[in-house]
C-alpha cells in the first residue's frame, strides 16, 4: 500500500558523519566543519542540495523536550512533549518538505534562536491562531533566549513510515549539533552512489585531511 510520506527521497543520498571529541571538542567548531563541507557539497558536479540533520529521515528519533509557548501557564508536567530536529537552512528544501506559512530560517538569521515547525506543533500550541512570529522557551532551560517562530511546514512520515510525525520543531545547526550528525544530499539523476562518494570523499579531504571524521553512506533513494 503507498504511503503519503510528505517529503521526497528521489535523487537524495544519506550519509552519517561522526566527528570526533578530541579535533571537534564543542558546538562551534563542529557547526564550522558542517558550515565548510555543505558550501564544498554545494560545489561538487551533480549535486543539487545538501544539508545537515541531527537524525536522518526514517531513522527514528533521538531529541524530545518539551516547548512552552510564551504565556502559557500550564505546569511543565501538563504540556506535551515534542520532537526536536536541528537542521541546516536547505533540510527543508533537499528533502522537500513543503512550506505552509511563514518562511525557512536562513543563514541571515545566523546565531539567533529561531524555529520552523510543524502543522501539527502549530495547531496544538497556538490553536485557532497565527503562528508565526509566536515564540516559545525550551522547557529544559528556561533562562535561555525564546525561539521565534518564522514558518510551518507541512505534516510527515519522517520518523517512520508506519504513523504520521507527532509534534515537531526544527531548530538551527548552529543551536545544536552533536558528533553524530546526518547529510542528505540530492543529486541529478545520472549521478552514481560510487561517483559520489569519490566526489564527496575527495572534497572532504581537502577540508580537514582523511582519517578525521568517520564518514558512512546508508543508503540512496535513486541513482546507486
């Protein structure tokens, strides 16, 4: 039986990186690495987009927490719990996952707290309501700067195909990126798994020489 996944995986290829502690000790320096390798991606024949994810589609979860809108009076243990992402500005687009309302984040926004969300985040924190420009503080560390709404995207599979996404919330890369991280890159079509894998491994090296990074390609959804 099909199955309405809400986002593409025609002419992406998956890839997991992980960084290690001792070269890529803190949130700066792995954003500078991701940072240099989406613009050499971005450089490479036949790929189209890149971008950098904290857990690859289809690939279960691993970031819950839960979002307080501001004004919200409900105690922590009465609001629900949500699905975080921190993404790069192009996830949305690589992966073509629709805009409803509002817009992308974008590198304009640099070092700022903002947040794409959900259709189903959006109706569930601001029913009957607009939105966008709403902000909202994570429950884990309320002292810290609220994060402003700027769009909403269409509802999905992205977790697992067999049930529709819950509540989920898009962050920037730049807020958070772990050791382990995800790329998704989409390619023309007469781009091979193996040639890309050179291509990108080739330009990989140049950035921060081999051995660095542990790098491993899971999967393609055309053209290996």
């Amino acid at each position: 039986m099909h199955v309405n996944r809400g986002f593409t995986v025609e002419q992406t290829i998956t890839a997991t990186i992980d960084l290690p502690k001792q070269q890529y000790p803190d949130l700066a320096h792995r954003v500078a690495f991701y940072r240099e390798t989406l613009s050499r991606l971005r450089g490479v024949p036949g790929i189209e987009d890149a971008a950098v994810t904290s857990v690859l589609p289809l690939t279960g979860d691993s970031w819950g927490d839960i979002a307080q809108a501001s004004g919200d009076t409900r105690t922590r243990m009465q609001l629900p719990l949500e699905s975080f992402r921190s993404v790069s500005p192009d996830y949305f687009k690589t992966i073509q996952l629709p805009l409803i309302a509002g817009s992308f984040f974008s590198n304009s926004e640099w070092g700022k707290n903002v947040a794409v969300i959900s259709d189903e985040t959006a109706t569930k924190l601001w029913p009957g309501k607009d939105p966008i420009g709403r902000q909202f503080r994570r429950a884990a560390d309320p002292s810290e700067e609220p994060f402003t709404v700027l769009g909403v995207v269409g509802n999905a599979r992205t977790i697992s195909l067999a049930t529709p996404d819950p509540m989920l919330i898009y962050v920037p890369y730049w807020y958070r990126t772990d050791e382990t991280a995800g790329l998704v890159i989409r390619c023309v079509w007469q781009l091979t798994l193996a040639h890309l894998r050179k291509l990108t491994l080739a330009h990989l090296w140049k950035l921060s020489g081999p051995g660095s990074w542990l790098w491993r390609f899971d999967g393609a959804g055309a053209g290996a």
